[in-house]
C-alpha cells in the first residue's frame, strides 16, 4: 500500500503546531478525591440565577467543587445520583418556634422534610437573653438544624416589669438594656418584638427604639417585628400605622428590620395587599433596610388571650385577669369587647383549638361553647380560668394578598410553625409543609414565580439578610448545607384536616456536611449548630 505523503505532511505540521509529536499522548487529569459526589443534579445556586447542570463535591462538610465531575477529575468516596432533581442550598425558616430544646422537637424532622437547615428563633419578642446557656445546652444535646436567635423584647419586659401597663422607670429601662446588652454579647442576631402580645403591647414606640440602639451598637444587628397591628385588632392603632410603626422603630434605631409573618388580616383588607406592598417599597425606597417573611397558609396561631381578650383585661397578670372576671360589671365589659373581637376574627367557629389538652384539640370555640352551654365569650373565660390556650384563627388571610407579596423581591419564606407534641393531633399545618406549599401553589400551579425567585426566597435571600456568610448559596467553600429534591414529588400534605403529615419529595438533606436524610429517610444525626451572629465570632 502507498502512503499518501501529502497526509503525513500535514499531521506533521498540525502536530508541530500544537506543540506536539505523533508519540505524544495527552495528559492524564490529576483525579481528586471528594467525600460526597452530588452527580448530575439541577444546580438552584440560591441567588436567582437560572439553573445549570452539575456536579457538586463536598470535603471535609464544605463544598470544595462545582462543576463537571467526570473532566475535571473529581471522585467522590460517596456518590449521589442527582439526575432529574434540583440541589438547592439548605432552606432557611426565616420565622421560626421549631422546639429543639425537648427531646420531641430537637431532631427537628418537620422542618428538615421541607428541606429547611436553618431556624431563627426568639420570635414575637419571646427569645430569652440567656443566649450562651441555650446554645451550651444544644451543643450538649445536639440539634437537627442550625438555630439563630434573637433576644426578645417581651421577655426582657416581663422579667424587669411583669405585665404592667406602664412606661418603665429610669431604672427599669436601663435594666432592659442591660438584658439587651447580654443577650447580644452572647450571640442574639438582634431585637425581637410581639407588639401585639402582652407584655409587649404595652410598650410605647419610643421604648422599643431606645431598647433598639442598645442592640444597633453590635455590628450586623437586626429588628424583627410581629407588629402591633396587622389588621385584626380590637380598638388598634390600624394596620398601615402598624407597619409605619415598624418601619420607624428600625430606622431610628439604626437596625435593619423585618416584619414576621408579613401579610394583612381579615376579611375587610381581603383583596388590598397592594397596601402592604407599598408600604415597604416606600420605606426602602428612602433607604430604610426593611425586610418581610410571611407563610402561604390563611390561618394564622396564636392564643386565645390574645385572640379574644382586651389588653387592659390581661394587665398584671393572670391573677388580676381573673379577678375582673369575677367582678359583674368589668366581666361584662370584659366579654363586650371579647364578642367584638370575636366578630373582626369571623366568630366563635373560626377559633380552633391547637391545644396539649386533649378535651380541646381540635374543637372549635363554638363547639366548647354549645358543650359547656356557655355563650362564645362565657366560653373564653370559662377556658382562661383554667390556663392560656393555642388557637388558630381559620381565614384570617386572603390568598389573593398571599399571591401578591409573594412576588416582592424582598419577601422570604417562614414556617411561624411550633413543634407539636405527639398527643397534639390538631395543629397548623405550616410547621409541616410550608415551604412545598409555597412552591406548589406559586410555582407548579398557578406558574406565578420560577422555581430559582422561589428557592432564593427560602435561601440566598435570608443569608443576605442574616449577614450570613458562608451558608445560604452553593458556592466554593461554603459550608455544605444542601438539599436534594424530586420536583416531581416536592409536596405538602398536611392539611388542616390531618396537620402532621410529612411534607414528600425531599430525597437527600445535609446539614454542615452531614446526612440527616439520606435516599429519603431521616438519618437521625443531630449535626445542627448554634449560630452567633458573625460579628460575634
């Protein structure tokens, strides 16, 4: 056979010019061993941006590669097939009351189902300043998720005040702040406030901003409101006056802010979230830092105190409630105001109780009203005598206002969800699927938001605010915080009806690194940590 020398002349010269010769062989890639492989998943980066196709290696409980696996030479000593599921950052529950301190909650599997790594605690003014003694006690029990905390206004009230309704004193005042000051020593992410509680109802504007720059003076502090008003309230200041308040409250203080459960209440502000959205949008546009959460359920939790009596009823204490309701005329008035404010709620049927006690779980104020053959505000007083009781309020918000602020780029996504005890079999149904609810109804059904607006709302989008540094996107180097997902099969199906089934389609969750659901089942590890705020470090 001849040879063809033109062709010879011409590979020689390609090779010369590649800097190569005919015996040279390319290479070989330098392989790199990682401890866990995600393969071919679809990559949600947590900043909105569209997903790509990748590879994501994990060492050492940090994401240490992202990419093409297989040309860039990289082995996993574990490998998670991720074909047709979405690898997002672990989710953060922007508004939380996960019960990670009793052996029940702390495992926090709710929560982990959903594809949440994260939980801010000390919500509605409720967080204790003893931050070191919460967090040495997680350590030593471990926890299921990460945990950041804030101090609470209301806590701090009732420990220098009771439940007085009244300015503090000089003294009083700087003893506050000096709870303030410990808990943000200790770690707290900020102030906390349940304006709409007692004792923190009782608090005036300028209490709350002075309490405020007392945790302004730590870098990186934040304001966390559960407003005053947000709609529903008998003999409120309104519910735009509520939100202006809020809104006053950060910037005078000097902290950035957000407001819980961001939504509007009631049947008369159904339809009006344009109201709500405009007053944030305003605020930022003259520069405040001002933030929202909210959940995608119209039920709200709270208690039935403070569903149903007046403040002035709760002053003092529970000893003094019930010593008013033992004197004929102030219990009338008492049950007056308990009646109208039944009737801003949408009455006695829409009050279902939440409660550990099982003689009302499940029952509705109506129904323990017809039982005891009580009118629905004799009821509550019969009820209070004995204790407080957890209640949700059914239909308080509209889902064309919940449609609306979801869109706002500065929204995230909570739970506002309480772990349930076992003998609990009536509770609200967010702690279990919030955030696949969201998707589902936004994303998959009604085709209003993408998928990646979504997930940086249940992500990057609270890291930004939190100041986290490290956690929140999938980024070289942060830690490995992620969650594997079937979109096919990403659901809630707690209902209201059956509130503590699992939310499905959540295959793989890591949690600094560590499996606490691996191919779908909880792993059991408690791999959780206290976070201190960064500057705290």
């Amino acid at each position: 056979m001849k040879t063809n020398k033109l062709a010879v002349s011409v590979a020689l010269i390609l090779f010369s010019l590649s800097g190569c010769s005919p015996s040279d062989e390319a290479p070989p890639v330098e392989r790199q061993q990682v401890d866990v492989l995600i393969e071919g998943g679809m990559v949600y980066d947590g900043s909105g941006s569209v997903p790509v196709m990748a590879d994501i290696g994990i060492a050492d409980g940090r994401i240490s590669f992202i990419g093409d696996a297989a040309s860039s030479g990289i082995d996993g000593t574990e490998t998670i097939d991720a074909t047709g599921r979405w690898v997002t950052p672990g989710f953060i529950d922007a508004h939380s009351h996960a019960v990670l301190d009793e052996e029940y909650g702390k495992d926090a599997e709710p929560y982990l189902r959903q594809g949440i790594t994260t939980v801010v605690l000390g919500m509605d003014g409720g967080g204790t300043p003893d931050v070191t003694d919460r967090f040495d006690a997680w350590r030593a029990s471990g926890i299921g998720v990460n945990a950041i905390h804030f101090v609470g206004h209301g806590h701090v009230r009732n420990a220098v005040m009771g439940h007085e309704d009244r300015e503090p004193t000089d003294v009083e005042m700087e003893q506050m702040k000096g709870l303030v000051r410990k808990g943000m020593d200790e770690g707290a992410f900020g102030l906390s406030t349940g304006l709409f509680y007692v004792p923190g109802t009782y608090a005036s504007t300028d209490e709350v901003i002075e309490l405020g720059i007392v945790a302004a003076e730590y870098e990186g502090a934040l304001y966390d409101t559960h407003d005053r008003d947000m709609g529903a309230v008998y003999q409120g200041v309104g519910y735009e006056a509520s939100v202006e308040e809020g809104i006053r409250i950060a910037e005078e203080s000097g902290l950035r802010g957000i407001f819980s459960h961001y939504n509007l209440q009631g049947v008369h502000y159904y339809g009006r979230a344009e109201i709500g959205a405009k007053l944030i949008n305003d605020a930022r546009d003259r520069g405040v830092d001002i933030w929202a959460a909210h959940h995608p359920y119209t039920a709200t939790q709270s208690s039935l105190r403070a569903y149903t009596m007046p403040y002035w009823a709760s002053a003092g204490g529970r000893e003094e409630m019930i010593s008013r309701f033992d004197e004929p005329e102030v219990r009338a008035e008492i049950m007056a105001a308990t009646d109208a404010m039944l009737e801003i709620r949408g009455g006695a049927e829409k009050i279902m109780f939440v409660d550990q006690r099982a003689d009302l779980n499940g029952k509705t104020l109506a129904d323990i009203a017809g039982e005891q053959e009580l009118s629905a505000a004799e009821a509550v007083q019969w009820i209070l005598r004995e204790n407080n009781a957890s209640v949700m309020n059914l239909e308080l918000y509209d889902h064309q206002n919940l449609r609306r602020l979801a869109q706002e780029a500065w929204m995230m996504t909570c739970t506002d969800g309480r772990t349930p005890k076992a003998e609990e079999q009536a509770t609200h149904p967010r702690t279990f699927g919030a955030f696949p609810k969201k998707m589902r109804h936004f994303v998959f059904e009604e085709n209003l938001l993408t998928p990646e607006f979504v997930i940086r709302s249940y992500s990057g989008l609270a890291a930004d605010f939190y100041g986290l540094p490290d956690r929140g996107y999938l980024r070289d180097g942060y830690l490995a915080d992620i969650a594997v997902i079937d979109p096919d099969r990403y659901r809630d199906l707690a209902t209201f009806d059956n509130p503590k089934l699992m939310s499905e389609g959540v295959a793989y969750v890591m949690v600094n690194g560590e499996f606490a659901i691996r191919d779908g089942e909880i792993t059991g590890a408690l791999v959780g940590q206290p976070l201190l705020r960064p500057s705290a470090r």
